[in-house]
C-alpha cells in the first residue's frame, strides 16, 4: 500500500487530544466546520475543504458544522443553500453528530448569530476598541496606505464613545444610507502603521439596505466576514478552524477579537485556533465563481450540473463517484504548500473506486454490421458472461448471438496494418481473419459491402458452430483477436455521451490567460450506441463499465424509464493527449 499522504493537520490534532487542549464538559474534543458562503455552487476546490474538515471530525470521533457564512445579502439565495446541503451529504457526510456527547444537529447560519454580533460589537465600541468611521470609501482607501506604506489614522479615530454608541445604534436603527459610516475596529493606537494591512482597523460592520435570504430586512446593517467568522467559530465551540492560507494574514485579528471578547466575558478559554492549508489546484479545470458563472451565462456548458463543470453537481453528473472524490482528496494531501495536482489523479481514484465495485457490460459506440453468413435467420443462441469478472457471486447477464450484429467499426480493416489483429478480408487465397467475437464464436472473415463512396457498410463472417466460449471446442481455436458486439436485433439504441477534459490547457486561467480560449472542442460527442440489452432497465446514477471503452453512468437528468442516456465518467486508462 503506498505510503499515507501527508495531512499536518492531523498531527496537530493528534497533538491536541494527547495534551487534552479543548477538553471540555459535554464537547468532543474535536469540532471542525465547514463555513460555506450560499453564494453559489461547489466544486471540487470545496470538497477538499469538506473532506479536510468533516474527515477530520470523523476521523478522530469529533463533529463537524455545516455553517452557511450568510453575511452578504446581495449575493445569497436559497437555492444556492439546498444545493450546497445537497452537496455535502451526497459526499457523503453528515452534521447530524451521533455523539458520545454533544450529539444533534449541527447546522448553522451566521445569520443567526445576528444579534450577538451586535452585542458584541456594542462591548467593543464601549471598551474603546471600535470607532464609527464617516470618511468617503475614497478617503477611506486613501487613509490605509499600502503595502510598506504606513496608513493614517481617520479624522474620526477619536470620537467619544458615547458618539460612538449613538451613531453605531444610528446606523443600525436605518437612518443613513449604503456608505455613509462604517464600525471599524481599533485594535491599538498604532495600528494604521502595521505591516498587515488587515491589522489597519478593519470594518467591522457595513450599511446595507438589502433584503436577506434569512433574515428579511429585520438589518440594514451587515457584519464583515473577518468579524463574524471567528465568533461564529467561538459560538459553536468549534477547536480547530480550517481554511485556505491567504487567510493567513487575517489570523492575527482572529486572534485579538476572540482574546478581547474573552476578555469581557462572552468566550471561556481555550478559543478556536486558526490553521491554514494550502488549497487544492486541479489542473485542466478552473474553479473562480466568476467564471464557472460566464461559462454558464454564456452557454459554453449547459447549466451548473454540465458533466464537463467541476462543480460537484457537474461532478455528480458525470458520474464521478463520492468516494472516487474523497479517495483523491486523501491522496492529495493536506500540506502548507501552494501546488498543482493532474487532473489525471481525480480520474485516476474515481477509475480505483468504480474498477471492483462497477458491472460490465458491452456497449457498441461506432457500430458497423457484421453479418454471419452461416447463421440461419431468425435464430439466436444465448451466451452468457460474468456481471463482474472478480465478484462471481454477482452472477451472469445473458444477451442473444444472432445473423446480425453490431461490431466497433475499428474492429475490421480493409488493408490491415502490421500487428492488427481484428477482422480483415481474404486475399487472393489467403482466408481472412479469424476473430473471437467475445462470450460467443469464432468466426472468419468473408467480404464486406461497401456504398457508392467506398464507405464500409457492412462486414461478412462465418462463423464455427464448435467454438462457442465455454464449451469444450472453444480451446482448439486459437485467435489473436477478442472483440465485442451486440446483437442488432435486440440491441437497445442509446444516446451516449463522451465526456472529455474541458480544456485542453493545464492551467487554462493562470497568469492573465484567457480561459475561454482553451476550450477543448472534444470535451463532448455524443454517439447513437448500441448496448446490451440489459442495459435497458438501467436506473438513473447507475453505473457501469463498458468494456473497452470505460465506465459509464446512467445520466440523473437525461434518462428516461426503459431509455437511459449513458455519460462517459472517464476513459479505462489514462489516454488524455493533447
Ligand atoms: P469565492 O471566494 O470565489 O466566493 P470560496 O471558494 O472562498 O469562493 P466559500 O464558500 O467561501 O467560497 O468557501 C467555503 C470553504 O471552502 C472555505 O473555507 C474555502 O477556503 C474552501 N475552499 C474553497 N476553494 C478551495 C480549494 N480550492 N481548496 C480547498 N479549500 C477550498
Ligand atoms: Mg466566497
Ligand atoms: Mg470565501
């Protein structure tokens, strides 16, 4: 077994539950969370984030939260917090904790933090450690400086607390507009001057006359982010608080608002402690909202679920499975490094997932006739094969060997080259190519027909009624060529799908490139097919490998009862090629 991939996060954990840093009365030891903005849907960049902090949890007996991050009004929908909700538990986890203690239900939404935000807010302005800024963003912008360039301090850095009070209880109670004030920390006299521009006092509170998804318009008034996070974390008792590292920078205010709202006695000790983990870079994909909104907007895919989208409803279409996504994120890691990881490795775990697990079948994607001259018309002989060639116990799948078949169209040559084992047409007196048409019989080529373009159309074998896989007569022949079919008569047509990598460049949005570009034109086919009967009664989400070809899914939206579209997950082996 290869060697486990590096996660310093469970060390630190470990570490924590050996010297029983957040033992406490009636919590686990161990609460992680997962703090979503409902402001549009995941991709494979969140599932990271969700296996890192509900494996976790799970991993060492801890809970962890689903808390929606809804502090933006404008940008926040209830769809979009069905869909996330929906995303998580088809991952496959579950804030539903079972316990030993604090088990329940651990769902959460900053939004509900609401009034305790304002309370605490109010304790900061009564301390002396927020002020009610009244500068332009303009002045604002001007007044902070930059990087190695000291801020000032506002011209309103001074006033009372009681003006303070009055105007923040102003701001809240709607009587001024978007912009006019804003509650900004001060976390020490010097402040402006720190070389972390978010030390220089950050907002904290922002005007906003906006209908929220939750909370109606019961505030004109929103908490920033960088505030409400780690109250929220406070609140919920959450012990280790995970995020990517360009929050890096925005851990020491963290840190000082939780020190100073212990301080007065809203937090008992120990606080939650930030760590950060280097994101996850998948190559050949991009993940900007933005972007995966345009290419939507635009039309380039066909909704935020198309199989080509890494979202992970795009992901659930396609058919990549929850635990070929959780086996990629544990491979990948949980490093301090900034890096890139081929796409090839979450194809290749969804590939290892679905190998033992998905049942054959044969699927015919580029039909061409065979028709078996010797085979009287009308009759069929029933051949069987294993469901699994690994899992007996799953049984066989019966189709029918009749006249008429459907073969792969690269499964005959005209003119053979060297090494092509497949069907071939006499010469001269040399016979043509004996090929074991796969679970049925051997059969030998004897012509084919051809249209007035010179276009293949049909092939013509016979075949060795001795032969059939299975019995005794089987052994004698020997043939070089195995191939699939199915038979035409009772075949099930089918529309499939052949998904491919959207963008034929790695990094197809890195250094100003222009994403749109590097749009792969074969990122979809789609193919009439002729499957294996069976294949009929396949239910949505069903998937399957079809030989040769690679596994497939039933599509979620696409099929209809007794007629599934099958998608393309991903290739048998790694064949992507520029
Ligand atoms: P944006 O900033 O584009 O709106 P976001 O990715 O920050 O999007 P959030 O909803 O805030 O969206 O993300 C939820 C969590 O998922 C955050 O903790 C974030 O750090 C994490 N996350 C997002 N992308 C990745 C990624 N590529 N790898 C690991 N974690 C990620
Ligand atoms: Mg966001
Ligand atoms: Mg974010």
């Amino acid at each position: 077994a290869p060697a486990p991939a590096p996660n310093f996060l469970r060390n630190i954990v470990e570490a924590d539950l050996a010297a029983g840093t957040h033992t406490r009365d009636g919590l686990p030891p161990v609460i992680t969370r997962f703090p979503p903005e409902p402001n549009g849907y995941l991709h494979v960049g969140h599932a990271k984030s969700i296996y890192t902090n509900f494996g976790l949890a799970r991993d060492f007996g801890g809970r962890c939260h689903l808390r929606f991050d809804d502090t933006n009004p404008e940008k926040e929908e209830q769809e979009y917090v069905d869909s996330i909700i929906d995303s998580v538990r088809w991952l496959g986890f579950d804030w539903d904790y079972k316990g030993p203690v604090g088990a329940g239900n651990h769902l959460y939404f900053a939004s509900d933090y609401f009034d305790k935000l304002y309370e605490m807010a109010e304790y900061l302005i009564k301390v002396g450690k927020a002020y009610v800024d009244s500068q332009s963003a303009e002045e604002m912008k001007n007044t902070r400086g930059g990087f190695g360039v000291a801020g000032t301090n506002s011209p309103f850095r001074n006033r009372s607390v009681e003006e303070n009070l009055q105007l923040f209880r102003d701001m809240k109670a709607g009587k001024f507009k978007d912009g006019e004030h804003l509650l900004r920390a001060k976390i020490s006299e010097d402040a402006m001057s720190s070389p972390n521009m978010n030390m220089r006092d950050p907002a904290i509170y922002r005007i906003r006359h906006a209908h929220h998804h939750r909370t109606g318009d019961d505030w004109c008034i929103y908490p920033m982010y960088d505030y409400t996070h780690p109250i929220s974390d406070a609140l919920e008792n959450i012990t280790h608080s995970i995020c990517t590292l360009e929050f890096q920078d925005h851990r020491p205010f963290y840190d000082w608002l939780l020190e100073v709202l212990s301080e007065g006695g809203f937090f008992k000790k120990p606080v939650p402690h930030q760590y950060e983990f280097a994101r996850l870079n998948l190559t050949y994909i991009v993940t900007s909202k933005r972007k995966l909104r345009q290419m939507v907007e635009e039309g380039i895919v066909d909704g935020w679920d198309d199989p080509r989208l890494p979202t992970m409803a795009g992901m659930r279409r396609r058919g990549f499975t929850p635990e070929g996504i959780q086996l990629m994120c544990e491979r990948t890691g949980v490093t301090k490094s900034d890096g890139w990881i081929d796409f090839g490795v979450l194809e290749g775990a969804v590939r290892e997932d679905l190998d033992p697990k998905a049942p054959r079948a044969i699927a015919v994607l580029r039909p061409l006739k065979l028709i078996v001259e010797n085979f009287p018309q009308g009759q069929s002989v029933e051949c069987t094969s294993p469901v699994h060639p690994h899992h007996p116990e799953l049984g066989h799948r019966t189709f029918p060997f009749t006249r008429e078949l459907w073969i792969e169209e690269e499964d005959f040559m005209e003119t053979p080259t060297k090494g092509y084992f497949r069907f071939t047409p006499p010469v001269g007196d040399q016979p043509g190519a004996r090929v074991r048409l796969k679970y049925g019989f051997v059969a030998e080529c004897t012509g084919y027909d051809k249209d007035e373009n010179g276009k293949v159309t049909a092939v013509r074998v016979k075949y060795f009624e001795d032969s059939k896989s299975g019995t005794p007569g089987a052994d004698t022949y020997k043939v070089k060529g195995n191939i699939t079919w199915v038979s035409a008569e009772a075949a099930l047509p089918a529309e499939v799908r052949l998904y491919d990598r959207l963008f034929t460049e790695e990094k197809p949005d890195a250094g100003g490139k222009d994403f749109k570009e590097f749009l792969n034109p074969k990122a979809l086919e789609i193919v009439q097919a002729y499957l294996e009967p069976g294949l009929k009664d396949a239910a949505a989400e069903q998937r399957y490998q079809f030989e040769r070809h690679g596994y497939f899914v039933a599509d979620r939206v696409l099929s209809q009862p007794g007629k599934p579209v099958f998608n393309r997950i991903v290739t048998l082996k790694d064949s992507w090629a520029k």
